[in-house]
C-alpha cells in the first residue's frame, strides 16, 4: 500500500521486520515467529509449519529446517526447508510486505492432496517433540463472516469455526448459509460477543484491534469444500479439505494465508476484498444494474409455509411444529408440506390481495416447487398450468418473474451427469462435466428465453449443498481440482452466462457472499434467518439482518441486495424488519396472511404500512 515501508533489523538473536501496521519477530534458527501490532503488542506466536496430506499418506515433517531468506524492493521472504513423509521437497514460505505477513506451502512430488493444515501441521522435531504443532492463541476473540446456528458472528477463540461450501440445517452444519463466505477470519483483542460490536466504525487514529487473516487465491485454484479455524488448548490451525480431488505431478502451491492487522472485523472482509481486487482476481467493471432489479420482491416461499401451518387441522400445534425451536424441544417437526403449496392459485391470491392494499412488487418469485424435478427444471403443470402465459400476464402488469432454482439437485438426471458416490448413486450435479453444462444451458433457454417461460431470472438456493468425500467421483475436470468452491463457481458461471445468453438484463440472485463470485451472481440474497445465540438468548431479525448487510456490503459493495425475509419468529420482529429492509436493500416480502412460526394474522393495516414503506422507498431509490 502507498506510503507503507519495511523496516528490517538483524542481530546474534534475531531478526526483527517492521511495517507501518505490525512487527515479526523471528529468533535465529527458529521456525517460529512472534506477529505483534504496531503498538508491539503480541498477536501469535506463528508455527511455521504446515502438513499436505496426500489421500493414501498423512504429511509429517522430521528432522532439522533449512531457514534461507532474501531480501527485495519492499519484501522479505523467509523459506523453511524439512523434509517430509509424502513429497520430495517441501517448504513454508513466509512473506512480509509492508501491510501485511503472507505464509504459503509449497510441495513437490506426486499424489492426490487431502487435508492441507497452515500455520501448524504434524512432524518430530530435532528434540524429540512429536505430533502435531499450533500457532498460539493469544487474542480472546474470533470473527467469523458467515451465519450460523447458534447466532455467532463473534465467538470465543476457543470455539472451532469453518467457511466453506457444505453445510445444511442438520447439527453442526449450518455454518454456509452465505456459500461461499468471505474466505476471512479476524482476531479480536477485545472480549466480544454481541454481533452489534460489528456494526460500529472505527475511531480516528485507533490503534488497528483486528488481526485480518483471509485466504488468497484465484477461484479456479480454490478446490477444497471448507477453510476452517481449529483451536485446541491455546493454540490453533487453518485446515483446508480438498478431499483427494487436486492431483500433484511436479510442484504445487497452497492459496496463501494474509495477514494484516485492521481497524474492525468487518474490515477483514474489505482486506481480502482489496487484495483480490489488486491481484486481478476479481472482476472489476460490472455492467450497471437495470432498475428493475431494485423493485420490491414478493417472494412465496414464507405465504407458502404460513399456508401449510394454516392448513394442518390443528393450527396451534402447526405453528409450534413451525417455529420448532433446539432449546426448548429438541425432537425435529414433521414436514408440512410446504413445497406442495406453489401453485398457481395460491401466488394469484396472494397478489391480488397486495394489490388491493397497493402494496404491488416489482418482482414476483415462484419458490419450491414450480417444477416437477429439481434436475430437470421442467414445468409441474399439475400445480403451475400454463405458467408462459401466467409469466406473460404478469409482464402486462409491470411485474418481472423469478423462478427458484435448486443448486446441485440431481433429480431426474442420468447419473453419468452426475457426481457418484462407488455404488452408483448420483449425489449431485457434476458443474465440470461438459455435457452438463451444455444440458444446463439448454434448460435456462427454456425457462428464459422468448419461445420458452420467458422468466426474467433466477432465485439461487442450497449452494451449500456442493459435494463432499474422498469416495465420491466425477468427471475428469471434477477429479482434478474443479472441487469444492471451485466447481461451486463453474456452476454459477455456466448459470449466470446462459441467462445472459437468454435475454438482456435477466436477473440471478444468490448467496454466495465470496468477492471472487462478483461476476456470476447480480444480486446477493441475506438468505434465511436464525433465531438465538449459544446462551439460548433471541437475536432480532434486524440486527441479524445488519450484520450480514455489512458483510455483503464489505464483500460485494457493487451489488444490489435482496433483503429476504424468513423465516420470521413473530409479528413483532416482522413488523420491525418491513421497516428496516428499505436501509438495507431490496425490500423482500414473504408473508401475506400470517406468520408460519407464531401463527399471527398479518392484517390490512400491516399491508398498508407495507404499501407505504415500498412508496417512499421508490421514491427514494428508483
């Protein structure tokens, strides 16, 4: 960065490297290094270490490290050399800038990569300490820029955290709601828990009070499905799962961890946005959005699932089922059938009666399941009869249509299309098989394009759901590190550019929050809300809302935001987060007769105040 300056001192115990933001301290012959701020106090103590598993042979380091260094134009690169049980050469390279540390693995040799561990990894020192070694912990808390079940963008650094492109609602899984997040964590000196202490700015001059540690790489070389935060007992590691689908034959190089102390954990997501933006990995000139995709959206899916609580023969116990909460009952509800409610009736219900409040979206998207299979994204006419003609009435009316889109679902596909499990069994969609994409691109002509539905977009969901296991194969592309975020990326892209190819200013929203997704998405979904933090205590919708606002603002500032709206928890937080959405984005509206978790009518007096707030957001955002 412009102004900043290495400072370099060496002497009979150490060597000493300065910037304007941090001081590295390496003692002589260690491999190890203490990272402090600029105000010298101490960050880590960084291991300066790492472990590049191959799928049939764990990596362990042994014997003494080889320490080399060189010196250039505002850089110091420090190189430590040991040998290894599954490669022939292997070193940790530590670079220092003048804003910021960069540690990378470089191997050489020949296998298929499974788990790549940084800043710790496994070895036998000189000494005789066995096992596997941590950088350490001294810093009490951890950002982590992703939703999660219990709420916790702010966490203790004791607690594990992963990013990543698996997850769902099952325990311990919902951690990829934004698919992929900012690949980014943060270390906190202060003791922080409530996620409104991300919502404030910095103070002029303040002493920076977040260590930024974000991973850098170009998105085709980011095949591993999770980057996770592993602490233990004072220490930590970063591991990276790439399953055993990048194949080595020569020498190959991890993405680089950076890191750069910050003024606020949000400013995390900006460091890794800034970083891929000067390396040319992000795209930086994006078309101007047309200004229908800032109209208000009504989207089903939340009238869907009141209507299916409604229609239970018990109401009570529906909406109990409903708003189905871990601390209190930790048996899982029954589905509700709620998919089964997208049909053509029920969304011409539901409009009218909006319109009759003249609370009229701009943008209508049909959620789960206009179509009969998710794989095949054909029409279930059964429940959507002549959906062309009732997409053309809605274009009359001034009105754009979306329809949802189930990422990754195999359904109804051949299973040479798909990702396998050894027996067969197709697990989901296979984005580096060319006949796929070719198939893909056909399927959104049909719901596209004029001789088709001739829908205007598309609402993406469950990006999490990429695949995971060293079991599962692919095609070629897919076996050879078209993996994890990657094939999560070609998948969007191949999305993104047959809607282009479709018709002019078609709209694909998503919620894949990553900066390097920039060109494969248009608008960002806040996507699905959760409801208490680890104490069990409730976190307002809005604040929740706020939070991830910040972090796509951070991540993707050029895009516009749809600002979702379920699942709400009751009335009141619904009628608090219709009067905030229009500060955040797009307003969303899910609901149009009731709430599905508390069973609460909404009234004409909530639909004229909705009708009031999308009028004075048009006014001042269209």
């Amino acid at each position: 960065m412009s102004g900043e300056r290495l400072s370099i001192q060496t002497d009979a115990t150490s060597t000493v490297i300065a910037g304007d933001r941090y001081r590295l301290t390496i003692p002589a012959g260690s491999a190890e290094a203490y990272l402090a701020g600029a105000d010298g106090m101490v960050w880590t103590r960084l291991a300066l270490t790492a472990s590049v598993d191959r799928a049939e042979m764990r990596d362990e380091r042994y014997g003494a490290a080889e320490i080399a260094s060189r010196t250039g134009d505002d850089l110091v690169e420090i190189v430590i050399s040991q040998p290894s049980s599954a490669w022939r050469n292997e070193r940790i390279v530590l670079e220092c800038r003048p804003a910021d540390v960069r540690a990378r693995v470089e191997v050489e040799g020949s296998g298929l990569v499974a788990d790549v561990t940084l800043l710790g990894g496994r070895g036998v020192t000189v000494s005789g300490a066995a096992g596997v070694f941590r950088s350490s912990i001294s810093f009490p808390t951890l950002f982590s820029p992703t939703p999660t079940r219990p709420v916790a963008f702010l966490r203790p650094s004791s607690a594990p955290a992963q990013l990543g492109v698996v997850g769902d609602a099952d325990p311990g899984r919902l951690n990829a709601v934004f698919a992929p997040p900012p690949l980014c964590f943060a270390f906190g000196r202060a003791r922080e828990t409530a996620p409104q202490v991300l919502l404030a700015e910095a103070s002029a001059g303040e002493v920076e009070a977040w260590l930024s540690v974000h991973l850098a790489a170009p998105v085709e070389q980011c095949g591993f499905t999770t980057f996770a935060y592993e602490p233990l007992d004072g220490g930590y590691l970063f591991r990276l799962g790439y399953e055993g689908h990048t194949a080595v034959d020569g020498v190959w190089t991890s993405p680089e961890l950076v890191l750069r102390p910050v003024a606020t954990a949000i400013g995390s997501v900006e460091s890794l946005r800034d970083d891929l933006v000067e390396r040319g990995w992000v795209p930086c000139a994006l078309a101007p959005s047309p200004r229908w995709w800032r109209e208000p959206i009504f989207c089903g899916w939340g009238a869907q699932c009141a209507a299916a609580v409604a229609d239970w023969p018990d109401a009570a116990e529906a909406a109990s089922a409903r708003g189905w909460d871990p601390w209190t009952n930790p048996v899982r509800p029954p589905d509700l059938g709620t998919s089964a409610l997208s049909s053509r009736p029920r969304y011409d219900a539901w409009l009218e009666l909006l319109d009759q409040h003249g609370a009229a979206p701009g943008t209508v998207v049909i959620d789960d399941r206009w179509q009969r299979s998710y794989g095949l994204n054909s029409v279930d006419e059964s429940q959507w009869p002549d959906l062309r003609g009732w997409i053309a009435t809605q274009h009359e009316r001034g009105r754009r249509v979306l329809l949802w889109f189930k990422a990754w679902d195999p359904s109804g596909l051949p299973p040479e299309l798909c990702v396998r499990t050894p027996d067969g069994l197709p697990v989901c969609v296979d984005p580096g098989n060319p006949d796929y994409r070719a198939l893909l691109h056909e399927q959104v002509q049909r719901m596209l394009g004029p001789n088709g539905l001739d829908a205007d977009g598309f609402k993406v969901d469950f990006t999490q759901r990429g695949p995971s296991g060293a079991l599962l194969t692919g095609s070629k592309a897919t076996q050879n590190g078209g993996w994890g975020i990657a094939a999560l990326h070609t998948l969007l892209q191949t999305l993104h550019d047959a809607a282009k190819a479709a018709k002019p200013d078609p709209m694909v929203v998503a919620h894949a929050m990553h900066p390097a997704f920039a060109g494969v998405e248009d608008v960002l979904r806040l996507n699905d809300m959760q409801e208490r933090d680890e104490q069990g205590d409730v976190v307002p919708v809005a604040l929740q809302a706020r939070v991830r606002h910040a972090i796509a603002a951070a991540a993707l500032p050029a895009h516009p935001v749809d600002t979702d709206q379920w699942p709400m928890p009751d009335h009141a937080q619904w009628a608090e987060y219709v009067a905030v959405q229009p500060e955040l984005g797009i307003p969303a509206l899910y609901y149009v007769e009731s709430i599905d978790n508390s069973g609460e009518v909404i009234t004409a007096a909530d639909l004229d105040t909705v009708a009031r707030s999308w009028r004075d957001y048009r006014a001042r955002a269209l």
